[in-house]
C-alpha cells in the first residue's frame, strides 16, 4: 500500500488515496474548501460489497466513490506522500463527519 494527496484548484478539493499494489484506490477521501468539509470517504471494498447486496446508491450518496482508472491511468495530478497514519487520522475524521446524523435545516 502508498498514500498520497493531490490538490483540485478548479474545486478547491484534497484528495486522499491508498492505493494497493494494482494501483487501484482501495480508500480516497475527498475535503473540500477552506474548512476542508469531507465530501467522500470511499472504500473499494465496501463499495463492491454494496453492490453485491444491492445498496451501492445509499453508499455513493453517502461515502462517495473512489476513482475509476488505477493511477498508472491519470494524467496531471501532483502526488505528494502521505504516512499511513496520516492518511488514518484524515479517513477517521471523514468517516464520523460523513456519518453523523444531519439535522435538519431551520
């Protein structure tokens, strides 16, 4: 496994992958903004596994998704290292964001 982040400017989004020996994403999240909001935080696994019982909607509208191509695949994106235990802390706070409950609006 590695861990890397690159920068969006057009959305002011991080992104942050594992990426396994294949080069497939097995986990990205995404934060965007100045206050960096997590806006995904996808699993491979979990996702495929949704899929097989039939809740990949209600897992994309909630973690998102990872990226479709292996990294070998893209083109113009700027990587810069991440540890494990960097990108741990990121996942776990993007995780309990995504899956507090939202109240409703006022």
């Amino acid at each position: 496994m590695r861990w890397f982040r690159s920068y969006w400017d057009e959305d002011d989004i991080w992104f942050y992958f594992e990426v396994g020996a294949d080069d497939w994403v097995t986990r990205q999240v995404e934060l965007q903004g100045i206050d960096r909001t997590p806006i995904a935080a996808a699993s491979l696994a979990e996702a495929l596994q949704a899929r097989e019982g039939g809740t990949y909607a209600a897992y994309a509208a909630t973690y998102g998704e990872t990226a479709g191509l292996p990294v070998s695949q893209w083109e113009g994106h700027n990587p810069m290292p991440l540890t494990k235990a960097e990108f741990e802390d990121i996942w776990t706070t993007a995780r309990q964001i995504l899956e507090a409950p939202h109240l409703p609006e006022l």
